[in-house]
C-alpha cells in the first residue's frame, strides 16, 4: 500500500453559466491521497459538449 497516491474521480454536478444558464456535466476531481484520506483537490475540469476540456472556474455552481 502507498503512502501517498493521487486519485482521479468524475461525477455529475450541476452548474451555471451566464450564456448556457443551468446545465449538468461531468466534472473530474484530481486529489491527493495520504493513506486512503483525500487531503486536498488539486484540480478539477469537465468535458464540454463538443469534447473540449475547460478548467471549472469558468462557471459558477449559482446563478
């Protein structure tokens, strides 16, 4: 077993944008993990619908 491992997790959220409006996508959380803990969310990103990748700061989770 590690000590130390980073783990990749994607699930539904929903979110806004101001040109969208309200929408549900697929959100992927990259975290760091010490001995099966999450510690700490290094990054997150989603998928749009065309395939592109955008960071999650670009939206925001309310209106």
């Amino acid at each position: 077993m590690r000590l130390i491992s980073v783990i990749r997790k994607t699930r539904n959220e929903r979110r806004y944008t101001p040109k969208m409006g309200n929408f549900y996508t697929k959100v992927t959380y990259i975290k760091k993990v010490i001995l099966g803990i999450p510690v700490r969310t290094l990054h997150k990103y989603r998928e749009t619908y065309y395939g592109k990748v955008k960071d999650c700061e670009s939206c925001n989770l309310a209106k």
